[in-house]
C-alpha cells in the first residue's frame, strides 16, 4: 500500500475511500452470494422432496445426482473446449507473428542484393513503397474483433 498512496494522491483519488468502497462492495458480494447460495440449496432440497414424493427417495436421489453429475461434465467439458479454442488461438497468433518476422528478414536480408541491379531500384523501389502505403492505408480501415 506504501507504493500506491503517492500514485494514487497524483492522480488525484483518496486512498481511503477508494479502500473503503472496495471493502463495502466485497461485504455486500459475499451476503449476496451467501444468501443465493441459500436459495439454491433450498431450491435443490424441494426439487428433491418433490420428486421423492412421485417416484421414492432411493430413486429421487439417483436422479438428483444424475442431473448434477450431468451438469459438471457439461461445464468441464465447455471449459476444456474454450482452453483448446484459445490455445488455438494463441498458436495461430505465434504462427502468424513468426511468419511475418521470417519474412522481414528475409526481406532485409534480400534487399542489398536486390538493390545494386538498376532495374530494380528503378521500377522496385516506387513500386515497394506504393505496396506499402497500400498495406498501411487498408490495416488502419480494419476493426479489431
């Protein structure tokens, strides 16, 4: 806390109201995730006693600990897709960055070579920079998804 008093009095908050709302927002979450938690305990135990009713106890909780297991297979599953989807995502962002990166430099690497020819740095060079305003001009029309 020592570090973020003087960040905090520059860029004009009061360290202790913005600690003070911090810890009053924390209380009211957890009363609120207390009570839900509540209801849905309550919730659960009336299904329960319910469906006891219609076909048994025996038989009431097989089928409540069918449907939750059920339900935390679908989660665990959802989620093991989405960490695959991002990894994904992650490889193809590497994949991309080390194409272009190999490109440059081969490109660099290239350029000494390409540019004692005449013809080259004749039509080459206005052609280049024409092809990079180009490139420039068309990623800056883009959105970010």
């Amino acid at each position: 806390m020592n570090f973020l008093s003087p960040l905090a009095s520059f860029l004009g908050m009061e360290v202790e109201h913005i600690t003070d709302r911090i810890k009053h927002a924390v209380i009211i979450n957890a009363a609120m995730a207390l009570f839900g938690l509540a209801a849905a305990s309550f919730l659960v135990a009336a299904g329960f006693m319910a469906l006891a009713d219609q076909v048994g106890g025996i038989y009431a909780a097989l089928i409540c600990a069918a449907a939750f297991a059920v339900l935390a297979l679908t989660i665990y599953l959802g989620t093991r897709i989405a960490e695959a989807r991002r990894k994904r995502a992650i490889a193809e962002k590497r994949r991309s960055s080390d194409t272009s990166a190999f490109l440059t430099t081969a490109t660099l690497t290239a350029l000494p070579v390409l540019l004692r020819s005449p013809m080259v740095r004749t039509l080459g060079l206005p052609a280049a920079a024409i092809a990079a305003l180009w490139v420039i001009s068309n990623g800056s029309d883009r959105k970010d998804d």
